[in-house]
C-alpha cells in the first residue's frame, strides 16, 4: 500500500532531507586521494548525531556503517572500511537518516581527484538521468514514465541500467511501497498522487547492466565502473520537491 504524506508530513521529511544535503556538501570536500572510506563513515556519522538525527543504514539488516560507500565496479552497499580512496576512482555513497522519525535517502557519486573523461560522462549522465525520471513524477503520470525516462535516456548513450536494484518509497520507514525501478514501460504501474514520496536512485554501468551479488555485495559484472545517483522527492500541490537538494 501506497502511504501518501500530509504537506505537514512532508515539512518534516525536508527538514531531514535538508540536514542530508548538507552533509554531502561536507563530504564532497573531504572526499580525495588517500582518504579512508571508514574517516568518511566517521565523519558521516558524527554529522549526523550532532544534527539530532540517527543514522538509519548503521545496523539495517546487520550494515555495518552509517554510509555505503561504493568504488568503481561496486554498485552499491560497500562496506565502509578502512580502504584508502586512490587517484582516478569514483565513490558512490549513500546515506539515511532520519529526523523525529522522518526518513531522508540519498546518494551522490563523486571523482576521486583526477578521473577518467569516461568516468565523468558515466557520472553526469547518471545524475542528468535522475532529473529526466523527475519531470515525469506529476500527477496524472504513473510510475513506469519515471521508470523508462531513466531507461531510455541512459540506454541511448550506450550505458547500461542496473534491473536487480530499485528506488522505493520512503516516509517513516526507510523503505515503503511503491518500488520505483530505473527501467520498464510508460503509462504503466500506479497512478502518481500528491502526496507520494519517493527515493529515485539511478544505478548506471558503463558497460553491462548485469552484476554479480553476494549478500552485501553487489558489483559490475564486467568489472566496469558503475555510478548511483539519488534523492528523496516528494509530489506536492505544486509539483516535484527535491527534499535532498
């Protein structure tokens, strides 16, 4: 069942969300060469307390971290361990928190100092494509429009689009109905409504869509790179609301 939020609901999901994008503001300056994945998790952590908020990743389902912390090939659900971030990476991480109970989801990708031309055009065309699934969160849409705006505009550069993940909704819990697939048909599945909100995640490999998981684990089946992208959004009276941004 769908949970639609009060515009009050929402006031409360975007004052998390806002603590979340300022925290990734903060990270993206930390995030270089020779830095540990566990200094990032660290700092992640004590950002997140020091706001009033928990961080919602840290022992869900046993995770081990406040952040996942993906490199290069892994997709997502890295673990956040004492591993030193190199020249010419990238590193995805995704961070929850929640607020007086309200939930905040969101992920960025950022270059580890000098990347790849390759590497850049994964991680733009990933973000780009996130925008191109929010233009079609409006009412009297329905959720496959976000689903195969997403596909489409990454498939057409020659990337591939991760099917074995999703985004999802998000309120209370971290997770709620509906799951929101990067893929699939338009004008199919639920009608969208205000008061939906969602986490709209693309996971994009530059070569095939395929991965290989392994509990946590989750990487390129190719060993390419693979990049994420997301924020929490919620359908209002006057539109799409990026809470995280």
């Amino acid at each position: 069942m769908i949970n639609l939020k009060s515009p009050k609901e929402i006031e409360c999901m975007r004052k998390a969300g806002h603590i979340l994008r300022d925290l990734f503001l903060e990270l993206g300056e930390r995030v270089k060469p020779g830095v540990s994945l566990k200094k990032l998790d660290e700092f992640a952590y004590d950002y997140i307390k020091r706001h009033g908020c928990t961080p919602s990743c840290l022992g869900y389902g046993g995770f081990p971290g406040t952040i996942c912390a993906s490199v290069d090939e892994q997709v997502v659900h890295g673990f956040p361990v004492d591993r030193r971030l190199k020249e010419g990476e990238i590193v995805g991480l995704d961070i929850v928190l929640a607020l007086n109970g309200w939930q905040a989801d969101a992920t960025r990708t950022y270059l580890v100092g000098e990347v790849s031309e390759e590497k850049k055009a994964l991680v733009r065309t990933t973000e780009e494509s996130f925008f191109e699934g929010v233009k079609q969160f409006k009412v009297g849409n329905r959720l496959g429009d976000i689903s195969h705006a997403i596909q489409e505009y990454n498939e057409s550069r020659g990337y591939g689009v991760v099917r074995a993940m999703c985004g999802h909704g998000i309120g209370r819990e971290m997770h709620e109905d509906p799951s929101v697939p990067n893929y699939g048909k338009a004008g199919h599945g639920p009608k969208l409504e205000v008061g939906m909100v969602l986490a709209i995640e693309p996971m994009v490999n530059m070569g095939t869509w395929q991965v290989l998981e392994d509990g946590w684990k989750c990487v390129t089946l190719d060993g390419k790179p693979s990049a994420h992208y997301e924020n929490t959004v919620a359908l209002t009276e006057n539109g799409a609301e990026i809470l995280t941004l």
